[in-house]
C-alpha cells in the first residue's frame, strides 16, 4: 500500500502492473479498473442495502414495542439479550460439540492401524 491516499497516474500504474516492456493497450487498465469497480459498487450496495433494509425493519419493531408499553430500557434489555443470543449461542454449542467429540477423537487417535 505504497500510495494509500494518493492519486496514481495511468502511466504509473501500467508500469507497476505489467512490468515488461511489452506494448499494453491502455484500454487493458481501463477494462480492468472499470470491472473492478463494478465488483466493488456490487458488493458495496449490497451491504448497504441490507443495513438500510434491516435498519428500516429493527425500527418498526421498536415502534411496536413502544406502542406495546414497553419503556426504553426494557426495550433496550429485550435487544441486549437477543444479541447476546445470537453472538453466544454459537459459542456455547460449539462448546458443548468439543466437550462431548474431544474424548472420542482422543480414542481415535490412540488406535493404530
């Protein structure tokens, strides 16, 4: 990451990607850095999208706690829990998994073929 920040010529940059004296087209970088950018407002949309949308939902249901009776630290307890279940429970499974797989891979290894 020589040039983070910087701007890079055209000349430089086919110079550090194709370091042969070969001739390149420069319609070559401009291909290629046009579907690189594609890639990336794809991937970048998406993220946004999802965030956007689940942003939209998590209000929604805010509003329903709210118009339920629920006051806002019960609302912000109900929402702790459920992201501490949903970043935990994994863990705790696979915890239980290695618990329970450990002493039988163990036996598997003590057998010799």
């Amino acid at each position: 990451m020589q040039n983070k920040g910087n701007i890079v010529s055209r000349e430089k940059l086919m110079q550090q990607l194709w370091e042969t004296d070969s001739f390149v087209d420069e319609n070559t970088l401009t291909v290629n850095i046009n579907r690189l950018r594609k890639k990336l407002d794809v991937a970048g949309l998406m993220i946004y999208d999802k965030q956007i949308s689940e942003g939209y939902e998590d209000q929604s249901h805010f509003n329903i706690m709210q118009k339920v009776g629920m006051t806002e630290c019960e609302i912000k307890r109900n929402i702790n829990s459920q992201v501490l279940t949903v970043f935990f429970m994994p863990l705790i499974t696979a915890g239980f998994h290695l618990v329970f797989a450990f002493p039988l891979i163990q036996k598997m290894h003590s057998y010799s073929i």
